[in-house]
C-alpha cells in the first residue's frame, strides 16, 4: 500500500499577502482557527488542504507536499538511509498529529504527517 498525499503547504515571507492573492484569485477559505496560529486553507469541492506558513526573511519560498505515513519516525529513518536529510525530526505538534520534514538526496523537502490531520490513511 502506498502512502497518500494529504496536505501542502506554501511557505513564504510574505503569508498575509499570498493568502489574500490565493482567496481572491481561487475563492478558497483560509482560516487561522488553530493553537498555531496556522493558515489553513479549504480548497474546496473535494481537493486537497493545505497550508501558509511563514518562512524567515532570508528564506525563498517554495511548496511543500505532506505524505501521510503510519510511523514518522520509522519513515525518518529510511529516508536516511536511502541518502536523504533531516530539516525537522519528528514532531508532536498541539493537535496531537506527528510531522517531520525531509529533504531527498537531490535536496527537495518533503513533510511526513501521522495522526488526525493525515486523514488520507
């Protein structure tokens, strides 16, 4: 069985400003209503959630796609082993779910989601 993409994420130094552009070009619903403070967006009509997160001012910003996987920290752990990196270990976030980030041998990230938020499994 594969695991499914469940989530993106857009990370960027401007998030107020590519949310509005986003909701005014797509009509999509971006709320905040979360312990994060997190911008989550309802794209609507059956397609997939996602996200804006700040990025530090230095940073470029760029898009993320989130997997959902059974066990973040034994998904860790492959990756590794296959010549990947790890951006962010494994992560308790306050909802409960479990995220990590990585990035594969050629350097693209990629998050690792476990728990309710990855409703794909």
């Amino acid at each position: 069985m594969s695991d499914p993409v469940v989530q993106w994420q857009i990370v960027t130094t401007s998030p107020d400003s590519v949310a509005a552009f986003c909701q005014k070009l797509f009509g999509w619903t971006i709320t905040t209503n979360n312990a994060l403070a997190y911008r989550e967006v309802e794209t609507g009509n059956g397609g997939t959630k996602g996200g804006i997160w700040p990025a530090p001012p230095e940073a470029h910003s760029f898009v993320q796609l989130f997997v959902s996987v059974g066990d973040v920290t034994r998904s860790v752990e492959q990756a590794v082993k296959l010549g990947g990196r790890v951006i962010v270990p494994p992560t308790t976030l306050p909802d409960g779910d479990t995220m990590a980030i990585i990035a594969d041998p050629n350097g693209i990230t990629f998050g690792l989601m476990q728990g309710q938020a990855a409703s794909g499994r």
